[in-house]
C-alpha cells in the first residue's frame, strides 16, 4: 500500500523490452492479494491520493459485476484531477480522472490489459437493473435553475 | 571320326568335356596325345604336368596374404618367412617347368586346355620376373639370394612394393573408422553428418541460434543510450493551478460524452422504430419495398463497376436526354461481356446467373 501512495503514474508496458510500469505490477499485486469488497469501497471512495484511486478503479474493474461497476465508477466522471500516464514509448501524457473512467468503461483494452466483457448500459437500463444515467452538468444545470 | 553315341554330342576329338568350376584350375588331361608322341615323351611330359599342378595347387591353395605383406596383420616373423620360402620355390620350379614345356612343346599344338593355360601363364611369369629383375636395379631394393641343394636361386626382396601377383588381387581388409586415415569425399562434415541424425543437427542449430539472439539483445540493451529516461516531474500533475480552466475542459469533455450517449440511444431507437414499422407493414408492402431497395443497390452497383470499366461513361452528360438508357446499355454491354464464356471456366454452365426477375441475383459476382 506504501508503493501505491507513492505512485507516480499510470500505465502499461513501455519501452521495445515491454518493460511494466510500477502501476501494473501493483495491480497484479491487488489481484494476488485479492482485497474484499469493503477495503475496495474505502480505495476506490478516497480522494487524497489520485493514483491509489486509480489503481482501485482499474481492479474493480476487472473483478466486479457490470451493474456494481456502473454504480461505482460513473460518479467518478465528476473528478477532473490530473493523472500522468506513461505510454508506449516511454514519454509521460496528462490524463484526466474522468477520461481514465470512460477508458474503463468503454474500452476493451487499458493499460496493456484486455479487459473483461461487460454488458451494455442500455441492455441494463432495458432490463430494469440500473436507472438512466444523470450527467453532473444536468445536475449543475437543475441546481442553477432552483437557485434562481 | 568316332560315332556318335546317344545322348553324346558329337566331337571330334578325343578330349573328354569337363565342367567348368570358377577358381578350381582344370586338370590336365594325360593320355590324350598325338600317337606321334613315344611313350617316354609321355612320361616325361606326365612328370612336367604333375609338378605343374603340384606347384599351381600349392600356389591356388596359399592364402593370399602370406604374398602380400600389410601393416595390420600380426604374423609371428619365422612362420611368415617358411611359408613365403616355400611359395617362393613351388613358383620357381613350375615357372622353370612351364619354361621348359614351353621350348620342347612349341612345335606340337596340342588341343589340351590346360597346356594353353600352362603356356600362358609361363609367359607371364617371365614378363613379371623381367619386371622384378628391373626393380631389383633400382636403388633401396634389398635383395638377397641364397641357395639351397636341390633348388634353384631365388629372390628374396624386402622391398614392400614387390607383388608376387599371379593375377591375384589383394584382399580387402577391413579397418575400423577410428583407425583409418583417409579423408572422407565431403570433408569431416559429411562423416559428421552420418554420425548425427539430422534432427538433432538441426536442434542444436536451434539451440545455437536462440543463444545468439539472447546474447545481441543483451548487448543492444546494455549499449543502448539508457533512453534518457524523461522526467515524470517534467510533466505537471499538479491540480487546481487554474481551477476555471480545468472546470471549463472538464465541461467540454463531459458534454462531448453526453452528446455521444444520446447520439448512440437515438440511433437505437431509430433501428427498433424501423423494425417495428416492418413489422407493422402488409406483406404486399414489405415485398414491394424490399424489392425496390434490392433494385436499388444492383443499380448503384452496376454504376459502380461502369464506373470502373468505363469512366467516361459515368461522367454527367447534360446533352443526353435519357440517363437510364445509356445506363441500360452499359449494363446490357456488361451482361454480354459475361456470357463470353472464359477459357476453361467450368463453373459458366448457362445463363442462370443473368436471371435478373429474381429479387436478389444468384451469382455472387453480381451481388
């Protein structure tokens, strides 16, 4: 847990050798120690440390339920903190919080791993499991007109 | 002539056939001389003849490699030497008798095979002892005679090249592969190959090559120019320097996200509304709209492939008054070009694939 806090940045593999970074090889490390779901809560809800949260969200990710997964990352699209994020050929690029969500989300590969399959949003909302999705903005916006 | 006796062939002399046995010397046939011959002569000539086979079997019978001396063979040197004394005599004396035979017989031509063959090898003898009297004369040739009662001189030579080859060929004696010391045809890789089966040629190639590869990599990896492994602190991480414009950016990126969400809805809704009001339809309809559509996508794909062929004709031509019937006669053009049968295209069995009253065309390369 004391590497996680001191992380640095985001990433998979860089480097012609595939070199991981520290970020993957924590997260192998959560995936060995297999933490329960309460621990996760509390990594994934704090907010002091933004790449141990990072790092929470990836492994929920790979081992949570679809509708959990939309339940505990879409509130996370608010937070609009910085990440650095190590790419390919080794050279670092700002990433947001929010965006790193949306990856998760809706692509099949982050940080040089193949992510699960995971059910869509609206063949949830079909079924009745999860409600529609309420943007910040819409709650910005309905906040700013009860104000006035 | 003599009679011919039943089951005889008929010969005209008297000279009993033998069998011919391959290495077993004829015998000499003794009383079938000329009349003209006194019985003395007859004796004398048995005599001859008898030490002839006496000194020819003796010869026959020696094993070859008493004449001929090899590095490998381990003779006990007292043995050899009595052997080769006694060779040596039995081929003296019947070269002499053959020498012999042959001055006081040249004149009677006898029918005798055996005499034939005596004769011959006499001549040879002497053209070999002509040749061995030469090489005596060469320098580093010991020779050395001795002489014994009742025998004439002989020849005894050290030299190891001197043959006493009666038209013997040397045996072959095996030597094992360690011991040998000629070079193989292909080099040593050829007898290298024979000892190793290929398969494992090839494995310890394998081996070698993934060997090499580790080693390169190691050495690229170690000389490379350690990459001047950037800074993280070189890029800013740093939140809520500016906190209006990174409020602003996250806006725009969440209404980008919203946008494409209720882009990705309506899309699906537009499909289900469309299969609902198909479903919705009468058959009729449906048929006559689904073919409409079919003959819809043929055209744009035959004006597609005019295109291709005959890009003029594509072009908008405003002096034509009727674009469908240039069309029509750029895809009638194209339907004659594919009933020209291909050379050796079985598959063209007849003019079902330019059915076009069917809703969808068979053919593939129509579709």
């Amino acid at each position: 847990m004391d590497k996680a806090v001191d992380l640095t940045c985001i990433g998979g593999c860089f480097g012609p050798s595939r070199k991981p970074t520290e970020f993957l090889c924590l997260t192998l490390k959560l995936l060995q120690l297999q933490p329960d779901r309460q621990m996760l809560d509390v990594l994934v809800d704090q907010k002091d440390f933004k790449y141990l949260r990072a790092l929470a969200l990836l492994y929920f990710r790979l081992t949570q339920p679809s509708v959990e997964i939309y339940q505990k990352l879409e509130p996370l699209y608010a937070d609009y903190r910085k990440l650095r994020s190590k790419n390919m050929t080794g050279t670092y690029e700002i990433v947001h919080i929010d965006e790193f969500v949306d990856s998760l989300l809706r692509e099949n590969k982050v940080c040089f791993i193949t992510l699960p399959g995971i059910t869509k949003r609206m063949a949830l909302e079909d079924a009745g499991q999860l409600a529609p999705r309420i943007s910040p903005l819409d709650d910005e916006s309905e906040s700013d007109s009860t104000d006035n | 002539m003599e009679k011919q006796q039943k089951g005889r062939p008929m010969t005209t002399s008297s000279t009993k056939l033998r069998r011919y046995f391959p290495g077993k010397a004829p015998a000499p046939e003794v009383g079938n001389f000329s009349s003209s011959e006194s019985e003395d002569d007859q004796k004398d000539a048995e005599v001859k003849l008898g030490a002839q086979q006496i000194a020819i079997a003796k010869v026959m019978t020696r094993p070859t490699t008493t004449t001929i001396t090899m590095e490998s063979q381990s003779r006990t040197g007292s043995e050899s030497e009595d052997d080769e004394r006694e060779l040596l005599r039995a081929r003296l004396r019947a070269r002499q008798l053959a020498a012999e035979e042959h001055s006081s017989n040249s004149s009677s031509d006898s029918d005798s095979n055996s005499n034939s063959v005596h004769r011959r090898r006499a001549a040879l003898r002497q053209i070999q002892q002509k040749k061995r009297e030469q090489q005596s004369e060469e320098p580093g040739t010991s020779v050395t005679c001795s002489s014994e009662p009742g025998s004439t001189s002989e020849l005894e030579t050290t030299d190891s090249d001197d043959g006493y080859g009666l038209e013997m060929m040397a045996k072959p004696i095996y030597v094992p592969k360690a011991q040998r010391k000629t070079v193989g045809l292909a080099g040593e890789t050829s007898a290298k190959e024979g000892l190793v089966p290929k398969h494992e040629m090839q494995k310890w190639d394998r081996q070698d090559a993934s060997v090499r590869i580790a080693a390169s990599e190691a050495r690229r990896m170690r000389e490379e120019p350690q990459a001047d492994p950037q800074d993280p602190m070189t890029v800013d991480d740093t939140d809520d320097v500016d906190v209006d414009a990174e409020i602003d950016a996250w806006r725009q990126r969440e209404t980008a996200r919203v946008e494409r969400d209720g882009k990705e809805k309506e899309a699906v809704e537009r499909e289900e509304a469309e299969h609902a009001r198909v479903r919705g339809m009468a058959e009729e309809d449906r048929d006559a709209e689904g073919i409409d559509r079919a003959r819809c996508q043929r055209e744009e794909k035959a004006r597609k492939r005019a295109a291709f062929y005959e890009p003029a004709a594509a072009q908008d031509d405003v002096a034509d008054p009727d674009p469908d019937a240039r069309l029509t006669q750029v895809m009638l053009d194209y339907a004659k070009q594919r009933l020209q049968p291909r050379k050796g295209n079985s598959k063209a069995r007849g003019l079902w694939a330019e059915d076009t009253s069917l809703h969808e065309p068979r053919s593939r390369r129509f579709g």
